[in-house]
DNA sequence: GTCTATAAGAAGATAGAC
DNA sequence: GTCTATCTTCTTATAGAC
C-alpha cells in the first residue's frame, strides 16, 4: 500500500477512535511513519484527508453487497439464494448482516467515524443515514419481498416487515460499537429477535 | 436562571451541535452575554463544564419518567393506565414517547451531545448504551410485561418483544436527530410499525 | 463577578534544504 | 518525498484592576 493510500487508512482509524477534531496531523503522521509536514505533499490539508475518506467511501460501497454474499444491485438474481428460506437460514442471514457490519475493519471504523461528524452539515448527514437506514431497508425490502413472494413469509407491508427485522440488529450494532464486550448478549438476543420474527410472520394474514 | 446554570445550558446546546471539541469557552461566553474570563470563576475548567453538564444529567433523568406520563418507577401502580390498551392506546403511547424523545429540549440536546462524545470514554459509552438502551428496554418491558399479563397482547419472550417495540422507535429517532425534516416520514412509519406490532402480538401464542 | 491584558502552549500549515 | 525549522493562528487559562 503507497503512503497516499495508508494516510487514509491510518487518519481512517484515528478519526473512528477520536474524532476529527482530536485527531492531529502529527497524529497521523506518526502512524505512516513520517513526519507532519512530508504529509502535506500528499493533501494539501487535514479537511482534505477526510474529504478524500468520505470519496473513497462512495467508491467502495458500490462492492459492499457483494462482500455480504449477495448479488446485491439484483435482487432477482438473488431469489435463488431464499427458494428455501426457513428459520435458521433467515438467523444465518442476520448474525452474517450484524457480523460483516460489526467486523469488517473498514465498515466499522467508517461507520463509526461517521457516528461522531454526522451533525456536521447536511451532506454529512445524508451521508450517514442513506447508509444505515434508507440503502438497508430498501434493499433488504426487495428480500423479504421475494420471500413473501414466495410464501415462505406473509405480510401485506414489507416495509415495516423490513423495519422490524432491520431495527434491532442496528440497534444491537451501535450497542456493540460502544461496548464491544457486549457482543455474545447481542448475538444471544439477534438470534432470538430473528426466530421471533420468524414465528411472527410466518404465521399471520 | 443564575449564570451558573445559563453556562450549562447554552454549553449543552453548542455541544449539542458541534461536539464538544469543536466548541471554544469563548463561543459560551458569547452566548451567556460574559467574556471568557469571567466563565472561569463558575467552572475551572472547559472540561469541569462538560462534567457539570453529566452529573445535572444523572439527577434529571430521576424525573424524567413522570414527564413521559407514567409513573415510571413503580409499574405496578401504571397497570392502571393498561388496564384499557387497545392499538389506538399503544399508537398513542408510542409517539408520545417518539415526540417526548424528540422535541424536549433538555433530552434531545444531551442525547446529541451524548451521541457525539460516545466513544470518549468507557463511562460516556454505559451513559449512553444505560440512557438509550438498557433503561428503555427494562422499563418498557415491565409495561409489556403488565399488559401481556392482563391478556390484551401475547408473547412468551416480552423481552425481545420489547425490542421489537423499542428498536424501530430508537431508529426513527436517531434519522430525526440528524434530518429533523423527515420528521413526518417518521411518524407515519412508527404509527405503521406500532398498528403491525399491535397486530403481530395481537393474533399469537 | 466581570472586565482587559496577556501568558502559555497547541496545532495547522509553509519554506526551503536534501 | 522527506526532513528541520519556523510561522501564524487559535485556544485555554491566569493575573490583576474595578
């Protein structure tokens, strides 16, 4: 990895744990392994590192459904995958979602960075949100509607279906952010959560 | 309200807003109507303010049950309230805490303030995780748990149901924090998912 | 308790040699 | 591209008069 791009990883890891604001660029440096001024041949300011954070960010999310094991930008192709979607695949889904999010040192590390500059400005906010709530739901949405699709679910509103199946996995996610100790209960109640949901609706309309 | 309390208070909202770094004595001078200096003979420090601001936090939140009109801290004497929950009772509780949440002025900004400074430390992140995750969950579950009682809804994990209850309020909550435009996008979906969680665990067991 | 003046130090960024 | 030296500005905090 050239110093360009490790800048990014290490000012990446530091903004996630401190914050932009507490993060100093001889911080950073330091990390890389050089000195602050050598840094400056790179970008040509600390708002510039974060800037080119987020831009990078937008190119790698375009791969992030495919990492999840899911087509992703196809959710037809994807009907395969649910054709037998029974209780423990739908729990296997879940604890793969919650562990790739949590996991995945890029995902996580932007996730939280974003966490402590979403009240920035507007974009930012956008940012975040299209992210964690409007991409998942939409997305998972097309899932669950294939899955009701295919009778192995019932529900005549998909979208609060996915509400309530996304809900509480991102709420366990922020949990395990914060205090990653707590992970085995969060695991323990996602796989309950999902099997509840399961029996919810799989028995109603 | 006395200058000791004012700095607090407009400390907190700026806070709020930019987190604490990015918030200089200065900025909360200016909005107290004093210059820095004299902040210093309230507080001996920046940090002793941030301090302040979570220990009057500790002592706030005692009440902060009663204000959500329920007892709070004796369900036993709320059955009452329950005694008559039907899905337009449970829409009404639900929003009303959503709205509480929101738009109290107290609570949104320290939640904000909260939200930005989570990862801080180990005692901000149990602030945090105690404030918006285990007291909700504990609290609302022993109402869950008087109404299963009475058989006005059923569930043999009040637990998790509680989390299906809370997890998508929390969501909501946290997309209005940062786009406080979505508000009414908000709404019509918690009303959706409360009228489906009424009838998920309405119809079961 | 509030002010003006100022100390003390931190932090972002640049200049110019190598 | 990296370094040392340095500039400039910002920020917290103190001193001491009123």
């Amino acid at each position: 990895m050239d110093t360009k791009q490790r800048i990014l990883d290490e000012a990446l890891t530091l903004f996630s744990e401190k914050g932009f604001a507490n993060v100093f660029v001889t911080d950073i440096a330091e990390k890389v392994g050089i000195k602050a001024p050598s840094l400056y041949k790179h970008y040509k300011s600390k708002q510039a590192i974060f800037d080119a954070i987020i831009d990078e960010m937008n190119h790698r999310f375009e791969h992030q459904a495919q990492a999840l094991s899911i087509n992703g930008t196809d959710p037809a192709a994807d009907a395969e995958i649910y054709k037998n979607m029974d209780e423990d695949h739908l729990v296997r889904l879940g604890i793969d979602l919650f562990s790739y999010y949590l996991h995945d040192s890029y995902t996580r590390r932007f996730r939280k960075m974003l966490t402590l500059e979403q009240f920035k400005d507007k974009e930012l906010a956008k940012v975040y949100t299209g992210q964690y709530f409007d991409m998942p739901l939409t997305y998972q949405g097309m899932l669950l509607g294939l899955i009701v699709a295919q009778g192995l679910l019932a529900s005549d509103n998909v979208p609060i279906m996915t509400l309530h199946f996304y809900a509480p996995i991102y709420m366990l996610l922020t949990v395990c952010d914060r205090e990653p100790e707590r992970e085995p209960e969060a695991l323990k109640l996602l796989e309950e959560h999902i099997r509840q949901f399961d029996k919810l609706y799989g028995r109603n309309f």
